[in-house]
C-alpha cells in the first residue's frame, strides 16, 4: 500500500477500493479452505459485484502491484474444484475482469509470471472448450455463453503482449505458440462452428461486446491472429518440432474444412478464413520443415476459395470484368474523359454518395452489375493499394464483399506460396489450378487460377493470380511442361496421360491470356500479363501443339502493339514489354513452318517496301526507328535479330532495310567517335543506353550476315568424316551450333524469297565491309567494337576466297590488330574466336606469313589476366593446330612458306603444355590443340632420315666431308632426343589432364589419343607410356559415367593397326571390349543427358569390337584364346544380329556402307575361326563357317 506518513499522496478512493477487496480476498483465502462454492461466493462479494470499479482502479495502481493481485486471484481460481457450472461462473467472470483490465495496463512481466499467467488461462479454456462436456446437453465449445469468455482469456493475453512495449524471449514465444496449438486442436475435438440461427440465439441471451459475433469461429480467429503475430515477432528463431506442429495444427484445420465443403459465406467466417490463411501464408514462406506430405490436401482446400463470395453469382460472358470493350479503344482520350466525367447538376452530393452515383452510372454501361465495384479501378488504371479492401463508407454489402475479396486474395497467396515452398509436390496439383478445356467460360463450379484473372471483381484477386501463375510458370515445376502434347479430345480414352493434360493447360493459357492481352486495360494487371506471356512462350514445347499456335501468339501481339495502350504513362513500359513478347515468340526453337509461311508472305507481298505497313516485319522495321524510346528501339531489334536467325531465308528480301537502319544509327546514334577510350570517361544513364542499341543493331546486322553467307560454324576440314565410316555412320548426332542460323532441312527446296541470293552474301559482305566496318571498327565504346569484330566470326570460306586482295587484308589486319592493341579484354577474345574461325579457312592456313601473325596474336592473349580472353585465345589455338595439320597433310612442310620450319610446332606445344595448367575451360582446348600437334609430330627414326634426306637436297652438289657428316649425326641425336622428351611431356599432360580435369577435358584427352596413334611416325609397341595410356582408355571406356567420352574412348582404341601397336594391352583391350559389349544393355544411364548417347556408344563399341577382334589370330596369347572360345556362343549371337542388320540395309545408299560393313564383320569372323581351329573347337568353327557364308 501507499505510504501514510507526512508528505505522502492519499490514494483515490478507486485505489482504496482495489486494496481493500485483495486484501480482504486474501485474510478470507487464509482463514477458509479453498472450496468451489465457498470460492465462488467471496470471488462474487469481494472482487466480481465491484468489477466495474476495479477496472477503473488499475491504471491508478502500479502495474507490479496490480499484476501480483491479478496472479493472486488467477492462482486462487485454478485451485478451485472442478465442478463445471460452477467454475463456468467463476471462470467466466475471471476472463472477463481480466480481459477488461489488461486492456488498461501495462505489465512488465517476466517469464515466471507469463507463464503462470498461461497456464491459469489453460485450466479455464479447457473448461470453455468443452473437455468436460457430457450428454446432449449444450455445454463447452457449444454453449455460445462460454465462447465469450474463452475469446476474451486470449483477447487479455494479446494485450499483456501488445501493451508491454518490450521484445519478448524466444522462449516467451515458444510457450505462447504451445498454448495457442492447444487452443486450436481443443476446439477440433468437437463441432467447430455452428448454424447461424444458433449463434443469434445464444448471443441474444447474453448482453456483451461479443454478442453480434459469438460463434466459435472467433475463438480460431483470434488464436490465429495472436499465431500470426508470434511468427511475425520470432518465427525464424523456432525450432523445427515448434515449425512442424504448427504445420500439423494447419493441416488439422485444413482437414476440418475439407469437410465443410462448400464454405460457409458470412462476415464472421470471412475474417476466420482472413486469420488462417494469413497464419498459413507466414508458415509457408520459409517454412522450416518439409511440406510435400500436406500440399495435395493445402491445394484442395484453398480452391474452395478462389471463388469465396461470388458462387452465387453468373458473370456476363460478353464482357469480362476489367476489360475493355473492343470499340472502347477506339474511343478517344478527350471522348472518353467526357463519359467519365459526366455527372448530374443537381444538388450538391457527398463524395462517397457521387462515388457510388458513378459506379452506378458504370454499372448500367456495362451490364454486369454484380461485379462493377472494380470496373473503375481497371477501366481508369487506378494502381492497386490496401484502398480496395477498405471498410470505408461504403454499404454493408460492398463492406462485405470487399472482406470476401480479402479472402480470395489470401488463399491465392496460399496457392503461390506452396509452389515456392515445394515446386516440385505443387507440380501434380497443376491439373486442379489450371484449365484444361473451356478457359473463357466462367464456370465457377470448377474454379481455376484462370477463373480469378478472367472473372474476378477485384483487381487485386487478379493481381494475385497473375503473381501465382507467374511463380508457377517461372519456377523449377514448369520443367515438366516440355513433356506436354496436344492432342484432339476425340483421341482421348479412359485414360488421359499426363503429357496431353498439359497440352490441354498450355493450350488453354494461350487462350485465356491472350484473350486478356487483348481486351485488359490496366496497366499493372497488363505487364504482369505480358510477363505471364514470356514465360508461356519460354515453357510451351510448340513443336508438338497445334501448328498455328505460335502464329496466332505472334499474331496477337502484333495486334496489341498495333492497337496501342490508353495511357500515356504506360505506352512505353508496355511496348516495350509487348515487343521483348514478340522476340522471344520468333526466336522459339525449332522454327516454326507456319511462321516462316506467314512472313514470307508479308515479303512476297511488297508491304516491307510500300506504304502499306501490315505485318510483323513492317512492325518492327518502324519501331526499331523509334530514337526518342531507346527501349522500345531495343527490343524492336532484338525482334528483327531473332527473325534473321530462326527464318534466315527471309533476310535477303529485308537486306536494303537492315542496312539502313543499321547505318542510321552509327550516324545520328554516334555522328562522330570520340578521341578517349570508353573506360576513360563517364557515360550517362541515357548514353549506355543508346550504346546498348547501337551494340542491339550490330548484332541484327552480324545476324543477317550469317543468314545470307550460310554460316553454319567452324568449318570442318577433316577428311575422316564419320559418314564414311561404317556402323558409326548409322547413328550422327548434328551438332547444333548456337551461333549459326537455323535453317530448315524443310524448305531447303523452296523457292527463295529473292532468286539474287544465289551470290550466298557476297554482296551484302561486301557492302557491310565498305560502309559499316569501318566506323564502328574504331569506335570509342568497347561493346561496339567487341560485336563489329564478332561479325567477322561468322563468315565463311566461300565468301571470303571471293574478296578481293584488299578486302582480304583489311579483315586478317583487323583482327590482328583488334587482338593485339585493343586495351578492352572483351574485344580481344572476339578478336580470337573470329581468327579461331578465320583460320580453318584452306586460303589462310596455306599462309604461312597470315598464321605467323595469327599464332603471335593468340600467343598474347593465352597469357591474358581474364581467363575468359584465356578461353577463346585457347579455342583459337586449336584450331590453329587443327588448321595446320591438315596443310601438313597436303604440302610438304617445306614448302609452307618461307618462314615456317619445325620450331613452329615446337612453339604451338610449348603454349598448348603451358595452358594444361589452367582451369578446366583452357586446359580442354589446350589438350585439343596438343592431340593435333601430336598426330603430325615427327618422331625419333623417321625424323632422322627425314632431316638427312633435307640435308643431302640442300647439297646436292656440295662436297660432304666425313667431318660433316659426323656432325650433322650429332645435331641429328641430339633433336631426336629432344623431340622424344617433347612426346613424352605431351602424354604425361594427357595422363595429368584426363585424371584431374572435367568431363569436357576427359572427352578432349580421349580425342587427342586418337589423334596421337594416328600418327605414322610413331612406334607404339616401343614407347613406355602406351600401356598406361590404353590403361586409362580402358577404364574410362568402363567405368565413365558420361557415355560421350565411353564412346570416344571406345573410338581411340579402334585406331592403332595391328596387334603389334597394342603390344602387351591387346589382350586386355579385347576382354574389356567385350565385356562392356556384353552389358551395353545392363548399364544404368547415370542422366537424362546419356540417354540420346547409348544408341551411338552401341555402334562405336560394335565397330571397336570388329576391330580388335580381327587382329586376334595374330597374338599368342593362349589365355586370350582361350578366352575367346569360352565366349564363342556369346559372340555367335551377337555376330548373328550384326548380319541380319546388314541384311535389312536395302537402299541404294546405304549399299557401300553395308558392303564395308560385310567386309569388316567377315574379317572378324575369319579371325576367330583361325583361333577356333587352332583350339581344334571343331563344331564352333561350322557355326562360324555358316556365319561367315551368309554374308
């Protein structure tokens, strides 16, 4: 109490009230036992007939003082006996006193108190909950009296948490959580909610606050509400059991509901289902436990509400809410401001009354009364905000729906964020969130996401959905549309596979987006649109849906583009969206027929050239002008670029255009180039753009070069082409180069667009070398430079042997230049990979003063800081070495130019070896560049002869001396020593590389061996490392996880030509063969990548078979024979497969490779009866012999 001495403040008589009634409270408790009835009775004398007075007290009293009471009284109450009615009393008017108090004071709690202050408001909840309840007596959770008092226990503890103003322990909230769980799964244990007419009974009996919403859904809501605010405070702080329960607790309601079905529709559900799925949205959007085991039944439940509030309603089919009418876009801005703006001139009205007036004048326009309380938002581009949801002044009704509105939002977000939190378990729910037929029929039975965007009244329910989609569409569960196909509905059975549902879907949200890219007028809801688009384009697999899809996309966004957008503050955005829309449409992969039909009817019919703008082409060929809109300009060209590359034999039609355009922007983009580098100078915002479409229209111009030069990749130059080979050639995988356009094999007989293109773009070359080149080669920005010498990577040799001398010049002194002096590091590797591609061309490798400069300029760059100039520098390296080995082939080396000897080669292995040492990307190319120097690297004998007969030549008529001689021997041991050392290092860089790099190194180190025991020069069976290199072949011919380096390794071991270049491996090489020939079948395929792979693995490993078998009547190896006759009856079926394999081959060009192939399996087959009638097996050798007759 108060102090009473001199000075003191006398306390309120309110303050006089609350001590005297605990103070008498306590003597009572004192001096009589604690007994329910007597309890109840001093609880009713002392504390509950003055609770009115003591309410008003507490905020006069210190809070410690009034918490010590409160806990006093809360103790005292939990001790009574556990007689229901009773308790029901003494409980009741405890939560209540409490509840009111705590509202009015501030505690400063500590963990003790709170948690003692929990477990006396769990004693009374269990009573309010109905664990007693017995009979068919109205009791507990069903008793409408006790429902009160149980909301107002957790109403008291929400304001001791909201009203201390301190951050709460973990631990605080952790027993909170445990406490709201209970309260949750207590009120499960009986009928959760009941009919509405009982409620207003029971609430009509009881004259409290709570009355008008005592239902026990408000017991859930508030526990809910309490459940999301400590996720809120310390959620990524709770243990996983604590993140689990509360997740079993949800799927517990979850499971209630679903048996509910259909929702119950009222203001009181609506703000339950609002706490639940907020509560639910918390838990799933970093959930600390798995929840693939709950999200078929999360789905389930949450589509019961995307149509919360509007079942009972048919939306008007004639106009989709939030859509504009056709002919309203052509309405003008003025006209249209003018209908908007009307109003009656009559006495002044409020504003929320000429709010409504108007969206009733709406209403009347647009026939759809029910849903026009978002018609304005959408029609006038109002952005959505937490306005829509607003409990404003409008009516009951629109109050209402603005809260059922709420609750769709909410589940949605639900939806989005089970498809983060477990894409993979969401994706084969898709089926019961997508469409699969019908999509622009509002079917509201058989609600969908795409019901909510096409139907929906609230911009932002539609927003959400467009936001769900998005995150479908752009997350990990999207993978599994590549499997999808159309096909007709009339060739479905019983049973629909999963690949044609989602044909159906993809095919649906074609329709239903497009539908509303079309007709949508909100700008927000718009872009989100144009983003689901993209990510519709980039999943859908065209190839196997129906042929005009594409077009018609294409063809829509053209229209959309054409037609514009209302406001002038999204015209640009928007644009420019549509149009990175469009390019990415024309750059789907495969091409489409049907597309390249359409645009070559748009060339064929002049409208490119003339006035007449109609079509795709035209569309863009105007927008990519559109100077004062860089982004619009960007995206126009990124469209045109996608055309050139997917639909090249449009391109020389639309040559005089692109040149042109591109032409104009070197002029007034950049009129004249600045003196400083672009790094020593600040660009503005707007500069970097501008430079990024100048860089955009290079690439168009690159691209259209490539198209009419028929640039299909470095050009090969091999002479052992795979489809001279037998069984290998049955099976060749085309390489897709990325960079190269994609022609059709389809129209390959077409008729061209312009009958001029049989030049293949010499003169289009030509002209992009005269008026182009030049400017943007010296430009002052790098990024123009870097795609200007790009360019020049994608010619070809046909075009380049027709320059002139001085055009030739000007590219090789170019790129030299550009590779040499440049000081940005990407124009130096652009400059690599152009002289990478430049080099294979016959004319320049010849050339033995152009690869001088080629191997200097790429011998600086090997040594660059970025290993992305290393990499490129490397590749051209290379193919350097590529080049010159096959002009060894043709020429003597002597005769390559005046300047080019051994020390050449010497030089290009030293840089190769150097670059083993790099990272995986360089050490790959540098292994490449090493197999081919290998292959034509002159060993030991043969050299020596060699370099004596170059000797006597250069003397034939000069008198040698013995002294001579001599020393020309010792001059002669010495470099054939030094080329052995040299050997060896390249095989211990193979043996080094194939251990420690990657895959794309193994694959290269497997080539690169290849290549070395094809060269004539070399002795295998004398050279020490060559069991250790079949060794490694070998293993990874078994062991190897990726079939395409079994398959070349299988192909290295099929290269040496007799047993004695096997020497002591030969044996193991044909029992590994075989064995993995045995089990081809049986190997499991480690990933989806192998799998296009085994098919090629078999034939190689057939053609190795073949090989090696034909050399085993050779060897005396007696266990090898006696190998071969234990597997004889293996081999027997497997050569009778090969046969009547070749059998089938019946067409004329396919005859020489099976005559090859005969010729090959009858060597082997010959080979092994040689060995069987040296083992005397007498009856394999019929079988062989009648084998080898069929043939």
């Amino acid at each position: 109490m108060a102090g009473t001495g001199f000075g003191a403040v006398a306390p309120t008589p309110l303050v006089r009230t609350w001590r005297t009634a605990f103070l008498t409270l306590r003597d009572e408790t004192l001096t009589t036992p604690p007994h329910t009835s007597s309890t109840a009775q001093m609880l009713d004398n002392l504390i509950f007939s003055h609770s009115h007075a003591l309410v008003s007290a507490a905020p006069e009293l210190p809070s410690d003082e009034v918490l010590s009471d409160i806990l006093f009284m809360m103790e005292l109450v939990a001790a009574a006996s556990s007689d229901e009615e009773d308790c029901s009393h003494i409980y009741t008017h405890t939560s209540r006193l409490i509840h009111d108090i705590c509202r009015g004071v501030s505690f400063s709690m500590s963990f003790s108190s709170f948690s003692s202050v929990l477990n006396c408001f769990r004693k009374m909840l269990d009573l309010f909950l109905g664990k007693n309840a017995t009979g068919d007596k109205l009791t507990g959770i069903s008793s409408t009296a006790t429902i009160i008092p149980a909301i107002e226990c957790l109403q008291a503890i929400r304001c001791i948490i909201t009203l201390s103003h301190r951050r709460w322990l973990q631990s605080e909230d952790t027993i909170l959580v445990k406490f709201l769980l209970d309260v949750i799964v207590s009120s499960h244990s009986v009928s959760c909610w009941m009919p509405p007419s009982v409620c207003e009974e029971k609430s009509a009996v009881i004259n409290t606050r709570f009355s008008t919403e005592s239902s026990s859904s408000e017991l859930q809501t508030v526990a809910f509400e309490m459940l999301s605010e400590a996720i809120s405070r310390a959620g990524s702080s709770f243990s996983v059991d604590i993140w689990r329960s509360m997740l079993e607790v949800v799927r517990k309601t979850m499971d209630v509901l679903a048996l509910k079905s259909p929702v119950v529709e009222n203001s009181v559900m609506s703000r339950f289902y609002e706490s639940f799925l907020h509560c639910l949205h918390l838990i799933l959007i970093d959930p600390k436990c798995p929840v693939s085991d709950h999200v078929s039944v999360f789905v389930a439940v949450l589509r019961m509400f995307l149509i919360y509030g509007l079942s009972g309603r048919t939306p008007s089919t004639s106009l989709l809410v939030g859509h504009e009418e056709k002919n309203l876009i052509k309405v003008t801005p003025k006209a249209c401001k003018e209908q908007l703006n009307k109003s009656d001139h009559s006495a002044y009205r409020p504003p929320h009354l000429r709010k409504r007036d108007c969206l009733n004048v709406k209403h009347d326009r647009a026939r759809c009364s029910q849903y026009i309380s978002d018609y304005e938002s959408s029609a006038t581009n109002v952005t959505s905000s937490d306005s829509d949801f607003s409990d404003g002044d409008g009516s009951g009704t629109e109050s209402g729906r603005v809260q059922n509105s709420r609750v769709r939002v909410a589940a949605i977000i639900c939806i989005q964020d089970l498809c983060q939190a477990d894409s993979k378990s969401f994706s084969m729910q898709w089926t019961l969130l997508l469409p699969t037929s019908d999509v622009l029929q509002p079917r509201m039975r058989d609600a969908t996401l795409m019901t909510c965007l096409l139907f929906d009244p609230c911009l932002k329910a539609r927003m959400a959905s467009a936001s769900t989609l998005v995150a479908m569409l752009d997350g990990p569960s999207s993978i599994f549309l590549q499997v999808a196909e159309y096909k007709e509905s009339s060739k479905f059975g019983s049973f629909t596979a999963l690949s044609s549902s989602l044909g159906q879907i993809l095919l649906e949200l074609h329709r239903g987006i497009l539908y509303l890219i079309q007709h949508e007028a909100n700008g927000k809801l718009l872009a989100m649109l144009f983003k689901i688009v993209r990510l519709v384009i980039l999943s859908t697999p065209y190839s196997r849906m129906p042929p005009n899809l594409l077009p018609i996309v294409i063809t829509s966004l053209r229209t959309r583009i054409e037609e514009g957008f209302r406001f002038k503050s999204d015209q640009n955005s928007l644009l420019a969206t549509a149009f990175g829309c469009l390019a990415l449409a024309l750059s789907t992969s495969p091409s489409s027929a049907q597309v390249r039909n359409m645009l070559c009817d748009e060339v064929s019919s002049g409208c490119i050239e003339t006035e007449k703008k109609s079509g795709v082409l035209s569309l863009l060929f105007e927008y990519s002008m559109q100077w004062s809109c860089p982004s619009i300009c960007l995206e126009a060209l990124q469209a045109l670029k996608a055309v050139s590359h997917n639909y090249p034999n449009t391109v020389t039609a639309c040559w005089e255009q692109v040149s042109a355009t591109v032409y104009a922007f070197i002029s007034i983009v950049y009129p004249e180039v600045p003196s400083k580098q672009s790094s020593e100078h600040v660009v503005s915002q707007t500069a970097f753009i501008s430079e990024k479409v100048l860089v955009t229209a290079i690439k168009v111009l690159d691209e259209c070069l490539r198209a009419v030069s028929g640039f299909q990749g470095t050009e090969d130059l091999s002479d052992d082409k795979l489809v001279d080979i037998p069984f290998a050639s049955d099976y060749i995988r085309v390489k897709k180069v990325s960079s190269a356009p994609s022609y059709d094999l389809e129209c390959k007989d077409d008729v061209v667009v312009n009958s001029e293109e049989s030049d293949s773009g010499i003169q289009q070359w030509c002209e992009a070398i005269e008026k182009h080149m030049p400017l943007i080669l010296s430009h002052s920005s790098a990024m123009v430079r870097t795609a200007s010498v790009t360019c020049f990577a994608g010619m070809t040799s046909s075009v380049f042997i027709s320059f002139t001398k001085e055009k030739q010049d000007f590219i090789l002194s170019s790129l030299v230049r550009a590779a040499v002096h440049d000081n940005l590091p990407s124009v130096r590797s652009a400059a690599c990979r152009a002289i990478g591609i430049i080099s294979c061309f016959p004319q320049v490798c010849q050339s033995a003063e152009v690869l001088d400069k080629f191997i200097h300029a790429v011998e600086i760059n090997t040594q660059d800081l970025l290993i992305s100039v290393r990499i490129t520098a490397s590749w051209a390296l290379a193919n350097i070495c590529d080049a010159i080995r096959h002009c060894v082939k043709i020429l003597p080396f002597r005769h390559m130019g005046s300047n080019s000897n051994p020390q050449l080669i010497v030089s290009l292995s030293d840089c190769a070896l150097r670059l083993t040492e790099d990272g995986d990307k360089v050490k790959s190319n540098a292994v490449r560049a090493l197999g081919y120097i290998a292959r034509i690297f002159k060993c030991s004998t043969s050299r020596v002869q060699d370099m004596s007969m170059d000797y006597q030549d250069q003397r034939t008529e000069a008198y040698l001396s013995s002294e001579n001689i001599m020393v020309f021997k010792q001059h002669s041991q010495l470099d054939s020593l030094e080329d052995f050392h040299r050997l060896e290092k390249i095989v211990q860089a193979f043996i080094s590389c194939i251990t420690t790099g990657n895959v794309k190194v193994q694959w290269n180190v497997c080539h690169a061996l290849g290549n070395l025991f094809l060269n004539e020069t070399l002795w295998l069976q004398d050279m020490d490392w060559a069991p250790s290199v079949f060794g490694i072949l070998l293993q990874l011919l078994r062991d190897s996880s990726n079939f395409k380096i079994r398959i070349q390794a299988a192909a290295a071991l099929a290269v040496p030509v007799s047993v004695q270049d096997y020497g002591q491996s030969f044996s193991d090489i044909v029992r590994s063969v075989e064995h993995v020939m045995e089990n081809i079948d049986h190997d499991p395929i480690s990933g989806p990548s192998n799998f296009k792979y085994r098919v090629s693995l078999q034939k190689q490993l057939t053609l190795t078979m073949l090989h090696v078998l034909r050399f085993t009547s050779s060897t005396n190896d007696q266990l090898l024979k006696d190998f071969l006759v234990k597997k004889a009856l293996i081999l027997e079926d497997w050569f009778k497969g090969l046969c009547s394999s070749v059998e089938s081959m019946l067409d004329v060009q396919d005859k020489s490779i099976a005559d090859r192939k005969k010729v090959m399996i009858s060597s082997a087959i010959q080979s092994l009866l040689e060995v069987y009638k040296e083992k005397q097996q007498d009856a394999i050798v019929q079988k062989f012999e009648e084998l080898k007759n069929k043939i």
